[in-house]
C-alpha cells in the first residue's frame, strides 16, 4: 500500500496531555461519592467540576439557568473556590482519599472510537479552566453531570429574575451569591418543595407556588405552615419588568382572573432534565424517558452505550423524590465506581417515577393558553413560539411572507427539532439551547399533536460548553497537523482550472493547493 | 379476470414519475428544480430528511473558480432568491486573508486565475486588509478581494430548493431510501425502496457517497471514496462588510446572523454504509480550527464556540466531478460533485437537467467530467492513493 493520505487525520492527534484511570467529570454528590469509592478501591482517580463558574458563562445560562440573580461575588474566583470546597465536606474527603480534585474545571467534549472517528489514540475529555485547555485521557469515566432546568417561557421571561431551581440551588447553597430577596416559585413537585424550603431557610421570602393543576403536586402542607401561598389552578402569564429586571409576576386564577404578586424573582421549578450532553455529543446512546425526565441515557446498570464510560447521579435520570435527598445519586456514584473498576455491584435502581412529560405538558399548555405567539421559544436567536410553529426564517433576512408552516412540513415528513433549527434558528445560540430545548421540543408536540417522545431530541454538539476560540486553541497539537493542514482535501487535481485539464498548464497547478 | 400482479404489488407504493431522483441533497434538489421547470414531472427521494448529509452541513462557499460551471454559479446565485421564491442568505464577494508569506503568494495565484476568467480582484496591503476587515490583526500579510463569489446558508438553501420544486408540482419523499435500482430488458425502470417498486423514464442519481453502490447493478462504476470533514461555529459578532472572509487555510463564512462557522484542516476517510452513516462525529480538530481561526481573526479570540459538526463527502479519484448519462443503459443520469457541490449546486442541476432532458450540457463544454476517464482505474485504487480508513491501514 502506498503511504497514507497525508492529509488525513491519521496519526495528528498528540497523545492527551495527561492521562487518569478514572475519570470523573461532576463533582455533585453523585460524582464525588464516585471518586472516593474509585480512589479507595485503590484506582488513580480525577475529579473535575466546573464550579466555580466564570461569570461570563454564568452570564449567558451556562451551565444553569441564573437568570442574571448570581451575586457579583461570583467574579471573585479564588473566594468562589474557597466556598465551592467549603461547601461541600465531601469534597475534602475526596481530597484526603487521594482524589486528583480540580475545580473550576469544564468538560467540554467527550471524543471516543465510534462509527466515523477511528483516528484518536485512545478516548478523551477535552478539558478547560480559565486560562487552558487540554485533553485528558482515561481508562474509564465516570459522567455525574447532574441536571439542569427545564426552560418554560411567558412574557418577560428574557430578563433578570426569571431563572432556574438548579440555578437557586447553585446560588444559595454553593455560591452564597443570590441577588434576589422575594421569589414566586413555579411548580409545586419535590423539586418545588424543595427550591421554596431552600430559599426560606436562606432568609429569601417565598410570595407564591404557583401550580396548574388543581392540586399540588408534592405535600406542600410545611410550606403553607410556614406562611407560603400555594396557588393553584394559577398560572403565570407574564414577569412584569422593572428596572432591575422583575419586578411582580402576573398570575391568572383558575376563575381567569389576573392578580400581580410583588417579587424581584420568579423560579421555574416545575422539572429538570439530565445533563447527558457529554454522552450525546460522544454517540453515547439516549432513549426518551419521560419517567427519567426526558433523553437519559440508555443504561446497563451503569454502564453507557461507550465501552468504559459510565452515568450516575441525575445525569443518569432525574430520580423521583425530593431533591434534597442525595441518597440515591451517592448511591449511584458508588455503583458507577465498582462497576467501572470491574467489581460487582448491586445494579442501582432505575427511577421508576411516573412519566414526567404529562405534567410538562399541563404547564406548556396552560403557558400557551394565557400568552401570545410574541413569546420567546429562544432568546438568544429572538424567535418566538409563533416563528417556530410558522417554520419563519429570522426577520433580519426580511424573507417575504412564506406559506410554509409547521403544517406544511409535516406533510413531507415527521418532525425533526434539528430541521426546525436550522430553519428558524431556534436552539441555535450562545446558552447552546439550556433555555430552549425542551421547549421547543413541547410546543412542537403540541403542535403537531403528536406525544413529546415523538419529537427526536435536537442534537448536542462539542464543545458542550461555550469556550473562545483562544482558549480551545490552546490545545497541544503535533507538528504533523500543522504541516499536513490543507483548506479541504489537499488533491491537486481537484483545483485545476477546468480549461487546463490535459494541457501542458495542468502540471503548474499541481504544486499549489489552497483554493476558495 | 386477469389481475395485474405488478400493479397489486405496487398498489401501496407511491406514484412513480417520469423522472425520479435519488438523492434530496443540493445536487438532486437542483435537478429537480430545474427538470420541474421545464414541465418534467419528477419525484426526489431521499433516506431521510432533505439536506441532512453534507448539504446541510457545508460551509456555503459559491466561488469555483476551476470548474466549468464557474460561469453558470456566478450567474445563478444572485437571481437564486428570486427564482426559487425563498430566501437562501446569499451574499456576494469573498475576501481571502494572508497571515503568511506563503499564503499571500498562493493567494495572489489563485487572484490571477480568477482575474484570467474575467472577474475583477483586488489586493489589499496589510492596511487595506484590516481596514476591509476589522477582525484581521497585525499579523496580516494581504488578503485579496474577489468582487465575484459569495456565499449561502446551506440549509435554507436545500429547503428553498426542495419547496420551489413542490411550488412546480414536483414531489419529495422524505425517508424513503432506494435499496437498489430495477432493471429490465437493460433500462433502468425504477426503484426498490420499503413502501415497493417506484417506477421512472428516467433516473438520477445524486445520492452522495452511496451512488457509487446504487449505479454498480446498472453496470455503471462510479468510484468514490467517502470521508468525513468538520467545522466549528461561534457566537454572533458584528457584521463584516464581507461575510465572506476566510483564509489561513480555513474556509468559511460570517452568517448573516454574526456567526463565524468555518472548517479546514485534516478529513477522516471512511467506508461507505449503504443506508448511510451511523454517526457524524466531530473530533478535538474543532480546537485545531478553533486556534486557526483566531489567528486568522486576532480581535475575535475572545468569541465563544458554540458547536462544531460534521458532515460526509464522497471523492472521485482525481477530486473533480462526474456528471455524465452514460450510454449504457442511457436513461441514468449520474452526478457527484466531489466534495465540492454546494455552491456550484444550481449549476450542476442545470446540468443534469439538460443531460436528461437534452442529452447535452446546454451552457458549458463538461466532457471532462465524465465516467470514461475511470475507465482503467486499478480496482485498488484507494488503496494506492492511501486513501483508506484507520482501522483498513491498521490492518495492512
Ligand atoms: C432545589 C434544590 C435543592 C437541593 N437541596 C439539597 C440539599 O438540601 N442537600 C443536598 O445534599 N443536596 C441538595 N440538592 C442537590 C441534589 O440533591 C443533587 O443535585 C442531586 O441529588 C443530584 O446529584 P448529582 O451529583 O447527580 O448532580 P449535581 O449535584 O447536579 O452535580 C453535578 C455536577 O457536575 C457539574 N458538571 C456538569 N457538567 C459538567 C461538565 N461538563 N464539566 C464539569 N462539571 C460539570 C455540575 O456543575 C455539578 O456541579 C438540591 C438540589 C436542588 C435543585
Ligand atoms: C464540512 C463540509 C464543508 C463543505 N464546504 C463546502 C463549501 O464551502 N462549498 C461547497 O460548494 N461545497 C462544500 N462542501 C461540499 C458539499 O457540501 C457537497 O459537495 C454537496 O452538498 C453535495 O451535495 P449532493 O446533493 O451531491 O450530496 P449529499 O448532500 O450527500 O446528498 C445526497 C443525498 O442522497 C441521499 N441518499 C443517499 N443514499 C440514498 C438512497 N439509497 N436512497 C435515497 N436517498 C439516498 C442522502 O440522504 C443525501 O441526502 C462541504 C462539505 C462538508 C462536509
């Protein structure tokens, strides 16, 4: 055979800058339960978890939904470090078993052998902090991602203090960095329950639940001891703005009358979703779960569908039960330590919740009910529930008024969220759709009647955070990268002028390469 | 009663046409489009969703300067919004940005190649370039401005294609893969797809990388390599007076929207699957772009990326199309652009159109670009060229 294609990826990447026996990305109880049991069954053992975040990603969503209520003392780092550790005493058990512990650290790829990517070394997690990137190589990994918010919008939910339970929870119980003193909560589930006890307990007033359906959802009855009002049937329509983002939620009873509830924030608590999009983005394999809060990855006890990679914790599937009760992820993590170091271990029980999609689906439609087609599905890309359902191209474009619609689509064929996006870029922007995903994928079930199962998840893609392209470019690379690299495929003969082909001049274009 | 078992068969199977082409990609769609425009009644098909191979996933470049329909592209793109009743964002001009000695000479080459075939260029000095593009840095070297050229959106691009030719009456089938063509009494008859027999007059074939499997019954060799080739996208910035801008071995283009979505660099090749790819993965090359990027671009370090793709081309041996209607069995029309057919789509739709309908390229000689010059190719020829998977040179 003659030499392989130089300009091939063959042989370009450069064998990962360090490289662990186990790796575990998350360091929530899941993940850290995971690292301790790894490293005390002897196992050289990192840990990584973006927390503290930068304010820069927290300032676009990412990785929770903060809805601009994150203090200005999360622009502190080394402070933010020193609470991040502090707490959680987890972590410096973590740090006593031997664990390599580094925080404010991102996973922003997970790279493996898989259909149409054979040329790695071996497989890898690209990593950053603030000022580097590399890539880690591993023997076995150990995804304990968690979870995050699911998104609903109404009128005015683009503004400061319209934010997540994930975020709350990050911001009062890790951070100490809220910037919020009145919530209304959404949702009356555990995961209510729990964000409304959390903030009582911080000294942050509660001044509604808000629940669609006729009851609550979980034994709200401490709460209400404690002063809470729980509305039911009621629903929001719409944030009020002020100066400094909300400042009142406009509530609609069950009678359609709309009454205004004073507060700087409104915390949507109705539901999360797993963070898998590590795995996704690998070809990890997701099934639709609505008992595990959505696309959750598909599972043999721990292990995922990537040889040597495991879940555990949320990002395995959001468990039933109150969310304060990190029994079951340190379980999981625990499960996910032997089961990736090869011993036995008692497969954790699935999350044999009910299927959560029915009362996601109260919630959007009650959403929609009260609002216009001018509410946001994404706010990045400013495209409106209407300009989803219409399939509209953006405004910017000043595209003439076009018959196609989501109708029209689905006569060529079932619905596709990716196709969606690319046509009305919804799910397209900087938060890398954490605000609009599941939305999106609602109010497309709804409108093309068909069960949210049906609507195939828009796809997640590296870096599964949003790096700059600085940073990345940090990543280590070989000098055969550098002197292989061709704009497209580095053949000659493909750039010929077409009148030189077979003449004498052809030979002359056959040492340059570089075309449009 | 005599019951017409063929029409029993196929009671269920959708209508055949006079022409069906496999393949709803830029190339098949374009076709279409353009048969459906002379009154041929024409049926797409496509494994899955339009546009959802490399169609969709391109870098929207519309500036071929070394192929016949050069002319043709030029011409077309900027009436394509017009003619199509569809937005597809394209935008004229290409600036090419030099950040190094070397790519200013091959710049500058390529400058008079265009100029030689009519269209004006001009070459900025390291000042003039960061004036035409405040993006650029000290490291500058020159760029030059091609006032021909452009750019698109590729995926609006397709669906503008696809819903055009159902504006004319023709028809696209989604997720309907042709598993093999009909033959009988040594014409092409139709297609064997899951929902039975989808008979035609005539077939094209513009199915990416798995032409090559579908043509072999009919007797027709189209050799193709396939590989996979990514790009990375970043966050909205300030719009460039010329959106497309690339260079330093990247290519690429601002978005109407800001975005910056360039590619380059290093392809994987891969073995064909006949029901099309298992995954499209992206690879760490995104930070290998991502560093390059920045150079080309100093004052857009800071930009965040937000995804990278992939997407899969197929390549002739020689790297340069094959659109052709072979002789035998003479009612097939082929087309593969070699990994170079997005901006060169509405020309070689116009092509095909003329193949199947005239039986010759109507505005430019293409000859060149035909089956026979394969003729002798060694059955290992990828071999030969290296062009082989990791896991095949592994093996070797
Ligand atoms: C409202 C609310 C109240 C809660 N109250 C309590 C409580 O009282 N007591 C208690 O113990 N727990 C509490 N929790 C936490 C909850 O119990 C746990 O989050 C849950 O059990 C799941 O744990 P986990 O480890 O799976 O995920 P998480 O705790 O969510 O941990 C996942 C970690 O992984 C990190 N991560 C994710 N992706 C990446 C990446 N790509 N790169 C780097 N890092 C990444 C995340 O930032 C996060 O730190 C509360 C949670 C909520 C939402
Ligand atoms: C990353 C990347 C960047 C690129 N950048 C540019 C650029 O800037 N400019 C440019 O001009 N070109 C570019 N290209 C190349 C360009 O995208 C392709 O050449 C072009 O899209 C080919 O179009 P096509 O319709 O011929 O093939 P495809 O897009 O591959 O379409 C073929 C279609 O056939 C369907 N199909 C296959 N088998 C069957 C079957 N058995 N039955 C039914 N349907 C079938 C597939 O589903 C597919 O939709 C790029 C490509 C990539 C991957």
């Amino acid at each position: 055979m003659a030499t392989v294609d130089p300009k091939s990826l063959h042989g370009k990447f450069p064998a990962s800058r360090e490289h662990v026996e186990v790796l575990v990305v998350g360091a929530g109880p899941a993940g850290t339960a995971a690292a301790i049991a790894a490293a005390r069954l002897g196992a050289k053992v990192k840990l990584v978890d973006e927390n503290p975040v930068s304010g820069g990603l927290a300032g676009l969503d990412v990785p929770l939904f903060f809805g601009g209520r994150a203090g200005a003392a999360l622009g502190n780092g080394q402070r933010m470090l020193e609470r991040v550790f502090a707490a959680d005493p987890k972590l410096e058990e973590a740090f006593e078993a031997g664990v390599d512990l580094a925080l404010g650290t991102t996973a922003w790829g997970l790279f493996a052998h898989g259909p149409g990517l054979q040329t790695l070394p071996g497989p890898v997690v690209g990593l950053a902090d603030e000022g580097d990137a590399w890539l880690c190589g591993f023997d076995r990994l150990i995804l304990a991602t968690g979870a995050r918010d699911l998104v609903l919008f109404f009128e005015g939910a683009d503004q400061p203090g319209v934010m997540g339970a994930q975020a709350l929870h990050a911001l009062l119980g890790r951070y100490e960095a809220f910037d919020g003193r009145e919530v209304v909560i959404l949702g009356t589930g555990d995961l209510a329950v729990a964000a409304a006890t959390l903030a009582l307990d911080r000294g942050v007033a509660v001044a509604a639940m808000v629940e669609v359906r006729d009851a609550p959802e979980a034994d709200v009855a401490p709460l209400l001891a404690r002063g809470v009002p729980v509305l039911t049937g009621t629903v929001i329509r719409a944030a009020e703005r002020g100066p400094f983002g909300v400042a009142a939620a406009l509530l609609v009873g069950p009678d359609g009358a709309e009454r205004r509830v004073p507060c700087d924030t409104v915390c949507l608590a109705v539901d999360r979703v797993p963070a898998v999009e590590l795995l996704e983005a690998a070809g990890g394999a997701l099934v639709a779960d609505g008992a595990r809060g959505g696309f959750a990855p598909r599972l043999v006890g721990p292990a995922s569908s990537i040889a040597g990679v495991f879940v555990a914790g949320d990002a395995a599937g959001v468990a039933p039960g109150p969310a304060g009760d990190a029994s079951a992820a340190r379980a999981w993590g625990v499960a996910a330590a032997r089961a990736a170091l090869g011993y036995d271990a008692p497969a954790p029980a699935p999350a044999a919740g009910r299927d959560r999609n029915p009362y996601r689906l109260d919630w959007m439609r009650r959403l929609l009910a009260v609002g216009t087609p001018d509410v946001l599905a994404c706010q990045c890309e400013d495209v409106t529930r209407g300009d989803v359902l219409g399939v509209r191209p953006p405004r910017y474009l000043g595209a003439p008024a076009s018959p196609r619609a989501l109708d029209t689509l689905l006569g060529d064929g079932p619905v596709n969220q990716d196709q969606i996006k690319r046509l009305t870029r919804a799910c397209m922007g900087a938060c890398q759709a954490r605000r609009c995903r599941e939305q999106v994928a609602l109010l497309l079930a709804l409108g093309a009647q068909i069960p949210v199962e049906a609507v195939p998840l828009a796809g997640y893609r590296a870096p599964v955070r949003p790096l700059p392209l600085g940073l990345l470019g940090r990543l280590d690379e070989r000098p055969e990268m550098r002197d292989g690299w061709d704009v497209w495929f580095g053949i000659p003969t493909q750039w010929v002028p077409y009148d030189d082909i077979g003449t004498e001049r052809e030979a002359e274009h056959l040492r340059g390469n570089m075309h449009l | 009663m005599v019951m017409d078992m063929d029409g029993l068969r196929d009671a269920a199977a959708p209508k055949g046409a006079e022409v069906v082409v496999v393949g709803g990609g830029v190339t098949g769609l374009s076709a279409a489009w353009w048969l459906a425009r002379s009154g041929v009644d024409v049926l797409v098909i496509d494994k899955g969703v339009v546009g959802w191979e490399a169609s969709g996933r391109n870098g929207g470049g519309c500036s071929h300067y070394q192929s016949p329909l050069f002319l043709e592209e030029q011409r077309l793109w900027p009436q394509m919004d017009a003619l199509l009743g569809y937005p597809t964002e394209h935008r004229p001009e290409r600036i090419i940005l030099a950040v190094t000695q070397g790519q200013w000479d091959q710049y500058r080459r390529i400058a008079g190649i265009i100029r030689s075939q009519g269209f004006a260029v001009d070459e900025l000095d390291p000042a003039q370039a960061r004036e035409a593009v405040p993006l650029a840095g000290d490291n500058a070297v020159g760029a030059i401005h091609v006032r021909t050229g452009g750019h698109a959106n590729p995926q609006r691009t397709v669906q503008a294609y696809a819903w055009a030719l159902q504006d004319l009456g023709g028809r696209v089938l989604q997720h309907m893969p042709a598993l093999g063509l009909v033959l009988r009494g040594g014409r092409v008859v139709g297609v064997a797809t899951p929902a039975g027999e989808i008979g035609c007059d005539h077939l094209v074939v513009a199915a990416g990388p798995q032409a090559e499997g579908l043509l072999l019954p009919a007797g027709i060799r189209l050799p193709l390599a396939a590989a996979r080739a990514e790009m990375i996208v970043t966050e909205p910035l300030p719009p460039l007076r010329v959106g497309g801008t690339d260079g330093n071995g990247l290519y690429g283009r601002q978005t109407l929207r800001g975005n910056l979505a360039y590619g380059g660099g290093p392809h994987e090749w891969l073995d064909t699957e006949a029901a099309g790819p298992r995954g499209r993965p992206a690879s760490p090359l995104l930070a290998n772009l991502s560093r390059r990027l920045a150079e080309l671009f100093p004052k857009a370090a800071h930009a965040r990326v937000l995804r990278s793709w992939a997407g899969i081309v197929e390549n002739t041996p020689d790297g340069r199309p094959v659109i052709d209607r072979p002789a035998d069995p003479g009612n097939v029309t082929v087309c593969t652009m070699s990994g170079v057919g997005f901006g060169l789509s509405p020309a070689s739709g116009h092509a095909v159109r003329d193949l199947v309908v005239e039986g010759r390229c109507s505005f430019a000689e293409i000859g060149k670009l035909g089956l026979d010059r394969f003729r002798d190719l060694p059955a290992d020829w990828r071999e030969r060229q290296g062009w082989v998977t990791p896991a095949a040179e592994r093996a070797a």
